[in-house]
C-alpha cells in the first residue's frame, strides 16, 4: 500500500469520470444500470479516501503542470481532514444519488446525459477539495458551475427551469469574477499561486485584502449567501436528486470549503467580522423566507441557506473544527430530507407541500421527523450537536447582539423546520385531488433513506470518533446544547401553534409574510440595479462613441483632406520644386531681413 501511496491522491476523481465517459459512450439513453455504476463510482472514492487518509497533519504530492514566465503552476493534491473529508462526503452521498436516481427517473430519457453531467459534477467537486493550486481549484470550481448550470436546467422543455438555470450560472459568474481577480492578484504579489505556500507568506497589506475580498464574495456566490444567495431556492428546479446533491455534498459546500481552505489569509486581513455579518444577514433572512415557502424543496434551500450561514459564522470566528462538524452533519441529514421530498414529489407530481401528505410513522414521514428535529437543534441528534458547536463558539465571545442574533435566527430556524414536517404530515385539505395523483415509490428511492436515518439519529455519537481522526471539535456538554433545545423547542411550539390554530391564518397576512412571499423584493433590486448598470453602460458608450471618436475621427479626416490637397502639389517636375525651393529662400530672407 506504500509503494501506491502517491499515485492513490491523483485517484480520487477518477471514478466518476469513468462514469462520465462510460455514460456518454453509451447507445441507450435510458440505462437504468449507469446509476448503479455510479453508485459504485462513489463507494470507490469514499474507499479511496479512507485508504489516503494522512497519517500526519498535511499530505501534498505535485506535478509540474504549466509555467508562465516566473509563475510555474503545479497540480498539486493537497490531502488534510478538511478535504479528505468533503471527498468523502461526495463519495458516500454520491453512491446515495445516483441509486436514488435510478428509481427516481426510471421512465425518463436522455439518462446518459444526465448521469454524464452528475459524475462530472461530483468529480470537479472532488477535484476541487483536493487542490493545492489556486489556478487548479479555479479550474474544477468552473467545471462545478457549468455541470450545475446544466443540471439545474436538464428539463430543458421547461421554461423555468431554463430561467432557472441562467439565473445561477449568472449569479455565481459574478463571484468566479472576484475570484479570478483575488487569484490574480495572490499570483502577482506572491509570484506563486500554491496554496500553502501563500498562506506561509500572506501579509496584511493592502493588495492580499482586495484579493481576500475576492475570494471571499466567490465564496459566498457558490454558497449562496446574501445578496448574491437568490439563486438557490429557484434552482430547485432541477431534478430532486441533483438538489440533494448541490445542496449536501457538492456546490454550496464548495463556497464553505474554499472559505475554510484560505481562512488563515481572510482572518489575517481582518474579514472574520465581515464573514460573522454575512452570515447573520442569510441566517435571518433564509429563516424568514422559509416561514412562507409553500414549495416543499424550496423551503429545504432555504434551510440549507440558513445552515450553510451557521457554518460560516463558525468559520469567521476562526471556528474551523466546529464548522467542519457541522458540514458534515448537515450533509447526511440534508440528503435525507430530499430525498424525502423527492418521495412525496414523485407520488404527488407536484411540489406544493399542502398537496401531500405522509401517513404518521411511515419510513418518509420518520425520516422527515427526525431530519427536521436534527435540524431544529433537539439533541442528541446528529445536526444538533454539530450546531451546539458553533453555538458555543458563539457564547465564548462574549458579544451580547451577536448571541441575542442568533438566537433569533435559530428560534425561526426551529420553527420553518416544524412547520414544513407538520405541514408534510397533515392530510392536505383537498385530499380527494391528492390521491388520484398517486404514484407508486420505487424500491431505489425507499433504499438510502434507512442509512441516511442511522447517520441523522446516530452521527452525534461518532464525533469524538470524528476529533481523533482531526474531523470534529471536542464534543461539550455545557450550555449551548441547554439553549439549543431551548431555542428549538420555542420555535417548535410556535410553529405547531400556528398550524393549529387560525394563528397562521393571521400571520400569513402580515405585512412581514406579504414582504416574504416577494422575497423582500431582492429580485426585484438586482433587476433595477442590473437594469441601472445597463444603462450607465449605454450612456458612457453613446459619450464615447458621438464624443469621443467623432474627435478622433474628426483629426483623422482633417488631416486626410489637408493630405488630398497637397498631393497636388506633388509633380515629379523639377522645375517645380525648383521654383518652390526659391520662393521658399526668399521669404526666409525676407523673414530675416525685415523681422523686428
């Protein structure tokens, strides 16, 4: 095993790309047989990353890949818990996903384009975590958004989905922009773009805080948090399976994982305070908007905004171990809760959550109970420990409005959670409707959702498991797990009040729910000011095009007219330019004769 030990990192993406190849190879678009494929695929790679896991801290193996001028570009595989871990996580959801995909796109066609694209997405996302270049991140961070795009679209015939689809690729574009400016600049200023390597020299000045700050909004675009997080809700419609992936192992963990990876160099430059704030922001307001979300996957991005906003406060308080917990943790129990979402959806064919419904105590409606308690913050649940972390992190600040924030944030967290379960579990009220819509579940679907449960239930108890291999932060019993549940059960009450009562009636028609159901009008803002920019961009090249290059275009036909003139006097005779030289030595004379 030695002797393979540096050939096995450069291994981890392999498996899903051979799934990737074999897919497009192949002649039947409906291979039922490639999600097994993939599911095997990603067994290997969480196999793999078991077998590479350093026996020290840090495991860096490179290959010499370009130069340009001085800067030599190496592809370097970085191995460390950090993403070792996210490797695993793509691995093991991964072979959830595809399974699941098996059964949940069973009679659909054009199956090899989208299993292509799904093996291609999780392996740039292995690609990415396991980088130890900047510019080899950057490139499998675009792969990862292109195979986003092109998922989040694949019901192609669907107009939506299509706006879907542009509406994110755009969204995060804007953030690949600030990444490439913040690469660039780390590039110049430190003639190297290795990422320990910079993080070695990284100094407090100006230039490595502008380049910070670019890393920092590429970071927050992929994970969709405020203002560049509008994206997300709307890319649920995309196939389910594909959402549980974006949304527990691949996409938005990326944002998470590349603020994770230069977090030594943001902290140096003082952007911890700015992260704290951002991911209050989203925490507040993905919790608002869940409160009022009636589409049972958007309600889970919003949860997954509010969670992934969690873990990037962990993150700016310098809390990594904390944070990596949580990440890990919110990726089991997120994948479940989708894919029981895609069971009810795929019975119902539709999404609004008041037009299903799971008996009590069915495999789904458990499975719901328990990923949305993990969630809410009721321990010993695996979710809820994992946040307990970061809540004491929190409390060792000693901020008083910080705590005072997320506790608020956590109480309407606890209460979109219960809600969108009681809401799950209550008959809907057109229940007639419901049942013609009924639709068998297949096997494959049902499959994950035990495993997944074991990790939701169970997960908690392995995290001093998770501290020794260098994963998890040490496991405390003190008072944030005392104001979790605190915290979770006011929300949960409230929420079970208000779907009980007529109380939601009335809230529903407040002028904060009004305000909610239009998202603040943030669409509505990045439109005008898209629409503003568009327009100064019109202004300033109408001034260039009639100012500007009239003037200069006026100078170049001044002189072609002086020119055309005086090509007459040009004759060849040399009696001619006899003449203009003599005419020309007289007034010279003339000049210096009479000149005062």
């Amino acid at each position: 095993m030695m002797e393979l030990a540096p050939l096995l990192p450069a291994l981890l993406p392999v498996p899903f790309l051979l799934v990737t190849c074999i897919a497009l190879l192949s002649r039947n678009g409906r291979n039922a047989w490639l999600s097994y494929l993939g599911m095997f695929a990603g067994l290997v790679t969480l196999s793999l990353a078991v077998l590479v896991w350093p026996s020290t801290e840090v495991s860096r193996t490179a290959w010499e890949w370009f130069t340009v001028g001085p800067l030599s570009v190496s592809w370097t595989v970085l191995l460390d818990p950090l993403s070792l871990t996210l490797a695993a996580l793509v691995g093991g959801i991964g072979a959830f996903v595809f399974l699941y995909s098996g059964g949940y796109l069973e009679k659909r066609e054009d199956l090899k384009r989208y299993y292509a694209l799904l093996a291609l997405f999780a392996a740039s996302m292995v690609a990415a975590v396991t980088a130890g270049d900047l510019v080899q991140l950057l490139f499998a961070w675009e792969i990862i958004g292109v195979t986003s795009f092109l998922l989040i679209g694949f019901w192609h015939h669907k107009e939506s989905a299509v706006r879907a689809a542009r509406k994110a690729l755009l969204t995060i574009l804007v953030g690949d922009t600030a990444l490439i400016g913040g690469i660039l600049a780390l590039a110049v200023h430190y003639r190297t773009t290795d990422i320990l390597t910079i993080l070695t020299l990284a100094q407090p000045d100006t230039i490595t805080l502008l380049a910070g700050i670019g890393i920092l909004i590429g970071a927050m675009s992929k994970s969709a948090q405020f203002p560049l997080h509008d994206w997300l809700p709307d890319a649920m419609e995309g196939p389910t399976p594909v959402s549980a992936f974006l949304h527990s192992a691949t996409m938005v963990k990326a944002g998470l994982f590349l603020v994770a990876r230069m977090l030594p160099l943001l902290l140096l430059v003082g952007l911890g305070p700015w992260i704290v704030l951002v991911a209050i922001i989203t925490m507040l307001l993905a919790a608002t908007l869940a409160l009022v979300e009636t589409d049972v996957k958007r309600v889970l991005a919003y949860s997954t905004m509010n969670h992934l906003a969690i873990i990037l406060l962990a993150l700016g308080l310098g809390a990594t171990a904390a944070a990596l917990t949580h990440i890990v943790m919110h990726s089991i129990v997120k994948a479940m809760l989708f894919f029981v979402a895609g069971v009810l959806i795929h019975r119902y064919a539709t999404q609004d959550i008041t037009q299903m419904h799971a008996q009590k105590w069915s495999l789904v409606a458990v499975c719901a109970l328990f990923g949305a308690a993990a969630l809410a913050g009721i321990p010993p649940l695996a979710a809820a420990l994992s946040k307990d972390a970061v809540l004491e992190v929190a409390l060792a600040t000693g901020d008083t409005t910080l705590v005072i924030t997320l506790a608020i944030a956590l109480v309407l967290g606890a209460a979109y959670l219960v809600r969108w379960y009681l809401l799950i579990v209550t008959p809907a009220s057109t229940s007639t409707s419901v049942h013609t819509k009924h639709h068998p579940t297949d096997a494959r679907m049902l499959i994950p959702l035990p495993f997944l449960l074991v990790g939701a239930v169970c997960g908690g108890f392995a995290i001093p498991l998770l501290h020794e291999l260098g994963i998890a932060s040490e496991l405390h019993i003190g008072w944030g797990i005392a104001l979790s549940l605190l915290f979770a059960l006011t929300g949960g009450l409230l929420a079970w009040a208000a779907v009980r009562s007529k109380l939601l009636d009335w809230l529903s028609c407040s002028v904060i729910a009004h305000a909610a159901r239009v998202r603040f009008l943030i669409d509505e803002l990045g439109v005008w000011l898209a629409t503003g920019v568009g327009r100064l961009a019109s202004a300033v090249w109408s001034f260039d095009d009639k100012r500007v290059n009239r003037t200069v275009r006026g100078v170049g036909n001044v002189t072609v007219s002086v020119a055309e003139r005086l090509r007459h006097t040009v004759t060849g005779r040399i009696t001619t330019y006899a003449l203009a030289v003599l005419l020309g030595a007289f007034g010279l004379i003339f000049l210096l004769r009479w000149s005062p």
